[in-house]
C-alpha cells in the first residue's frame, strides 16, 4: 500500500492558513499579466505566486523548488536525506525551460549562444533535486500537458508498489512564460474577466503559477492516515486539444481509476474536478461524469482558486484538495451561478463539512491524455 | 524480466539538413497534417515496430527524447521574438512533448497511456525501467516503447547542450520496442536494473556475466575509448557489439544499440553499459533462440 504522508504548495493563495480561509470562503481574485503582442502591451488575469520578474531563467526555477522542499521538510519535520531509497519524480508543460534560456538568445542573436559545455535537457531540475536531496532512486522528468504531474504521481506511486524504491517526491511545476501565455492567446482559450467552471457563461481559463511537493512512502515503512489507492491513464485521439466532447475518453478513465480501486461509483465522497471553464472541456467533463455516475458524489473545481497551473495541477491541486479535508471540509466552486440545461447537478457551491473518505481527483489535458486517481483519507 | 515482441529501427546520418520523410510517411498511410519533422520520425519509427502485430487498442504508448522537439521551439521563438508575431497554435500544440505521443496512437489506433518521460542521464533505461515496473506490476500488457531525436538544425548550439565535442558527427532516430509480459511468440527477454551500481559492482556482474556463453557488451557514448578497450581486455570472451559504425550520436542512441543487436542475431545475450554521475546503468538482452 501506498502512504501520502504531506505537500507543500507555492500559490496564488499564499499560505496555508490564508489558503484555508480562502478556499472555505469561496474567495480568491487573479492578478494581471502584461505581455507584448506585437507592438500593444496586453493585459491577461492572472494566477501568480509572486510578483518577482520572471526571467527565463532555470535559477528562479531552481529557487522556487528548493522553496517548496523547505517548506515540506518543516511541515514533515523531515530530513529528506533520511529518506534513503528515495525517487524524484516531476510533471511540467514546460520542461524545456532549461534549453530555452539558451535557445531563445541563439535564435534572437542568430549566434551558438556562449554557455557552459555541459547537458541541459528536461531532466536537469530533477536531477538538480535529486543530487541536492540526496535521493539515489530513479529521477523522472514527465511532459503530458496538463497531467504531467498526476500522471507523475501515478508512476511514483506504480514504482512503490513495486518494490524498487521505499519513498517518493513529486513535483508539479508551472512557471509564468511568455511563450505559454502567448500560445493560449493564440489558441483563444483565456478569459479576460474569471474563472467560471462549469458555469453556462463561462469563457474560458485563466492561467496559474505553482510549485509543489508531495511524499508519498509504502505504508510498511511510514503509515500515514491518507492513502493513494489507484490510479487510471488513458488516451483519446478524438482531437489533439482535448477530449471528446461526448465525454466517452473520460468516462474510460474515471471507471478505470474505480475498477483499480475496487470501488464502485457510490463509494467515492467526492470528486475534484478538472473543470477549467474552457467551454468544450467543461461539458466534456460533466457528460463524462454522467456516464459514470447514476447520482454524482458532490465535486468541485480549484482552478478558480489558483488558475490554471497546466502540468503543475495534478500535485497542486493534491496538496491544495488534502489541506481542505485536513480542515473538515471540501470547497465550493468559485464564480458558478448555473448550469446548462442537460446537466442537473451542479458544483459544490458552498463548503462540505467532510473529514475522511474516498476522493477522485481527475485531470485532462492537450494530446488527448486523461488521468484520474483516487486517494482515501481514514479518521 | 519483459519480453521483447518487435523492434522498429529508423536510424539516419543526415548530411544537410533534416530529410523529408512525408513521402515515407504517405506509404504507409499516416496524416501528414499538422505534424512536423520530429512527430513524422516518432510515427515512422513506432509504425516499424507495430507492423504486422495487431495491437490491442489499449496498448500503451512511453516516449523518451534527449532534447525534444527544438526545432518547433526554434519557430515560436522567432514568431515570438523576431516577427513580434504569436506562436501559430499548431506550433505551440506541438510543443508539448505528448502531443507527438498523440500522432502515434492516432495512425495506430491505440487508447491506451500515452505518455512523454526523460530523464537526464539515461532517458532510455529510466523510460524502460518504467515499462519493466508497469508490467511486471499488471498495470500495462502492452507498451510501445520508443525514444526519438531529432538532427539539430543549429548543430553547433546542440553540441554545446548535449555536452559532447564539437566534433562529433549528429544522427537522428526513432526506434521503438513493443513490449509486453507474454514469453510465446516474444523475440527476446529484456532486464533493466532497478538502480545506478557503482565501479566494484560493476566488476562483480561483469565476472558473473563472462561465466555465460555468447556474451555481446554494448557502450553508451558516454563510456570513453580507453574504458571500453580496459573492459574489452579484461574479458576477452565477451564480443563487442560495433552499432556506433552505423549510427550518429543523439542521445536515445541506447534504443537503437538494443534494437539493432536484436535485428542482427538469432541467439546471444547483450549487455549495455551506460554510465552518468551516479554510476552506471546496465541492460540486458536475452535473444530467444
């Protein structure tokens, strides 16, 4: 068996304490982002962790994932060098930060750009954890889009099970990028105003920054009241930027994750949505729900909390849905004042008080790839 | 222990530029449409390695690549910092590693994982270890396995990235291993070990392994001239598997050293030796007679 013994999370939302409030209360606000378009400085809302400036640069990137390690080793007061047979394991859109920095300037300046003759690559910042931590475990760098970090998880926790380490670190990273910002913009997929999951006049996402860590260990050797119990990743070629809209690929996934877990629908206490307000995945997601569930448990959106933070969610939102329930409850669904006619059940619209249980939390991205896994808290 | 059912080898020296492989492509009746040059060596290299199996659609996908897809990185940096243009949203689509895993499950009709993993040191074994692990668990009964690299189009900047001298001679490649946990009908026996071993456990399972008959060594790039002969000397009954004769460097080179010894033999054991600042990683190849 698989413990999820902690987080940490670097958000929009600050700190533990004003992320409880925040969360409970149904109460958070983006800020801005400027970026060139052209000749015209645009403005887009936005979810950021900090207001530093943000440089392509893997030294911030390295600072803030030191930052989120501290911060997990005091909240576990936890040395992680003790942790011995230890993997590291990280999920990002944009594990090509570490080229970019060199690449960009080689394209501007048309020059080989002068840097140290030494790899770069995708790999670099786990590997950077690892040699700093002290882990001696495999260490993996995952690109799946917007469930790169769950389905980061998912193998972390597969490679437990299996014997061939004792403890996991996963990391979710999405740091602001002008190329990521100016790629959705492009793709017409942000909302000027909010976010409004599965609202009928929802219009699209807003981007997020966050940085996360959760360990997980085999139970035999650190038990731990949270449990992961199954994961399910699957994909679907309907279109490259998502899902089918008829929800059937999600649908696939979901029962997947149950079936693995030995559960059937009703078990499950509730369910942490995807729900982005893109329009397409938003209905996408509720269809797929239906066809798994003759009555849906209460579920949820954190995306109006901390944005979108892309590949960095699946163990953002872990740590951000663990906090919750930690504090007797599940949040409401930000911004949500209806839904559109074929759909009856609506987001959890005010804050559950609920303390233990069965949780899905679901993730679907670009490529076609869905992921959902199911986490067990016990009293 | 996994068992090896196909390989699918597209391994080339490109001399100017990076080739044109639609045409290739056409004949086998993959959609050229909204992929680019990396997408088209990924499906090229995946199709050699399913064909003539029929794979179950839940057949899983795990990619590797040393460096990417940089050439559509190149592009949305000029757009963006050049042109002073948005990125066109095919290339940015395209820049997310999984969206070549995509174009693969799409000409091959597979619904199963899809996903895209690398690691610094070896991308190939961490992404083998991870199929290993998959399998012998029962979460995966197929997986098409596979790194991809694509020839650089600034070649000197991808020297100075990869790390290697400004001499050495760039390839490109795809090459894929279908797997899965079923011995019948399987070509050979795959095993990848579970950790890095340092210099001394390298000597004891090199020792172990000169016990066995037909024993083939593979080096990595990494592993220096003077290592290979030093180890060459000391076990004068292992056999040297010279794929390097038919390949540039690009760093998911590993796939191509297990795929072409599998191609070229009918029985033989192969060992590959790669190493990183960890220590060393070692695969083996088992043919099955």
């Amino acid at each position: 068996m698989v413990s999820i013994i902690g987080g940490a999370l670097l958000s929009a939302l600050g700190n533990p304490p004003r992320r409880i409030e925040a969360l409970r209360h149904g109460r958070a606000e983006p800020g801005t982002l400027e970026t060139m378009i052209g000749r015209d400085r645009v403005s887009y809302p936005y979810y950021r962790l900090d207001h530093k400036p943000r440089p392509i640069d893997p030294a911030v990137i390295n600072g803030y994932l030191d930052e989120v390690m501290e911060k997990l080793g005091r909240k576990l007061a936890l040395n992680p060098a003790e942790l011995g047979n230890c993997g590291i394991f990280l999920g990002s859109s944009a594990i090509d930060y570490y080229q970019a920095a060199v690449l960009e300037q080689a394209v501007m300046n048309d020059s080989t750009a002068d840097i140290e003759n030494q790899r770069a690559g995708g790999g670099c910042y786990a590997e950077r954890l690892a040699r700093r931590i002290g882990c001696d475990g495999p260490c993996l760098t995952y690109n799946t889009a917007c469930t790169s970090s769950a389905n980061a998880l998912i193998d972390a926790a597969a490679m437990l099970a299996g014997g061939i380490i004792d403890h996991a670190l996963i990391f979710g990273l999405e740091i602001t990028s002008a190329m990521t910002l100016q790629g959705f913009i492009a793709l017409q997929l942000l909302s000027r105003s909010r976010v409004r999951p599965f609202d009928i006049k929802r219009d699209g996402m807003i981007l997020g920054e966050a940085v996360s860590v959760v360990l997980l260990s085999r139970t035999e050797i650190r038990p731990s009241t949270w449990h992961y119990l199954s994961g399910g990743s699957l994909s679907e070629t309907y279109t490259v930027t998502g899902a089918n809209p008829d929800g059937s690929g999600i649908a696939m996934v979901m029962a997947a994750a149950l079936k693995d877990a030995g559960l059937t629908p009703h078990e499950l206490t509730a369910i942490k949505a995807h729900g982005t307000a893109s329009e397409a995945m938003d209905s996408a997601e509720l269809r797929g729900m239906k066809r798994v569930f003759e009555r849906l448990p209460p579920y949820f959106s954190l995306k109006p909390y901390i944005g979108h933070t892309l590949g960095g969610c699946g163990v953002a939102e872990l740590v951000l849905t663990m906090e919750c329930i930690e504090a007797g409850f599940i949040p409401p669904t930000m911004n949500f004042n209806q839904l559109e006619p074929e759909f009856r059940q609506p987001p959890l619209q005010q804050a559950r008080a609920v303390k233990s249980g069965r949780f899905m939390l679901n993730y679907f991205g670009f490529g076609g790839n869905n992921t959902s896994f199911i986490i067990e808290k016990t009293p | 222990m996994i068992y090896i059912h196909a390989t699918g080898i597209h391994n080339t020296i490109p001399t100017s530029g990076q080739p044109d492989l639609r045409a290739e492509l056409k004949a086998m009746g993959a959609d050229n449409r909204r992929s680019d040059h990396f997408m088209r060596l990924a499906v090229i290299g995946a199709h050699k390695a399913a064909d003539g199996h029929e794979l179950p659609a839940e057949t899983a996908v795990y990619m590797t690549s040393g460096q990417g897809n940089t050439a559509v990185f190149n592009r949305i940096c000029s757009a963006l910092r050049i042109e002073k243009n948005l990125p066109k949203p095919v290339d940015f689509i395209n820049l997310l590693s999984n969206s070549t895993g995509f174009y693969i499950a799409s000409h091959l009709g597979l619904a199963g994982r899809n996903i895209f993993l690398t690691h610094h040191h070896f991308p190939v074994q961490m992404t083998l270890l991870t199929a290993q692990n998959d399998i012998t668990q029962g979460l995966q009964q197929t997986i098409l396995a596979g790194g991809v690299d694509e020839w650089q189009t600034r070649p000197q900047l991808a020297r100075k990235l990869m790390g290697i001298e400004e001499t050495t001679v760039l390839g490109e490649g795809s090459n894929w291993l279908l797997l899965s946990p079923e011995r019948e009908n399987a070509l050979a026996v795959l095993e990848v070990e579970k950790r890095c071993i340092n210099e001394e456990e390298l000597t004891l399972r090199l020792r172990a392994e000169s016990k066995h008959h037909d024993i083939t060594i593979a080096f990595a790039p990494k592993i220096t001239k003077s290592q290979a002969a030093r180890f060459m000397n000391q076990y004068p009954s292992f056999k040297r598997h010279n794929y390097e004769a038919a390949c540039a460097y690009y760093e998911t080179l590993a796939f191509y050293a297990l795929n072409s010894f599998i191609a070229a033999h009918k029985k033989g054991r192969l060992l590959h030796i790669d190493c990183g600042t960890n220590g060393y990683m070692l695969m083996t190849v088992e043919i099955i007679p």
